[in-house]
C-alpha cells in the first residue's frame, strides 16, 4: 500500500497562499484537490469556496466547493 500525503503550502500558487488571503479555506481546498489529483484553476477555487474578502471562507463555502 502507497501511503501519500498532503502537499505541502510551498508548492502553492501564491494567490492562495495564507499571507495573500484573509483564511486558509483556498489553500486547503488547494491541498485536497492536488492530493486526489484533481486540477482546478486559482481563480476557480477562490470562486468555488465563495471567499469572502473580509471573512475568509467557511466551511459550507469548502464543502460546496469540493462538490
């Protein structure tokens, strides 16, 4: 059995990094989508997650985008 594990924040887009947003629900969703090999665009996620610019994203907003 090949045990992975989630990527790291280093290999990130910037735009999702927690320095450049209020939250880390884009860079988590970031993680998951790359661990399953799934490919979605920075400007996706950050639609997806419903980002909040002031309130970061909350879970519902991961959920629904991991949909």
């Amino acid at each position: 059995m090949v045990l992975h594990s989630i990527p790291d924040e280093s290999g990130a887009p910037v735009e999702l990094s927690t320095h450049a947003l209020s939250g880390c629900g884009p860079l988590s969703m970031w993680q998951l989508l790359s661990y399953f090999g799934r490919a979605m665009s920075r400007l996706d996620i950050r639609s997806a997650c419903r980002l909040d610019p002031d309130g970061g994203t909350y879970m519902i907003g991961l959920a629904g985008g991991l949909r």
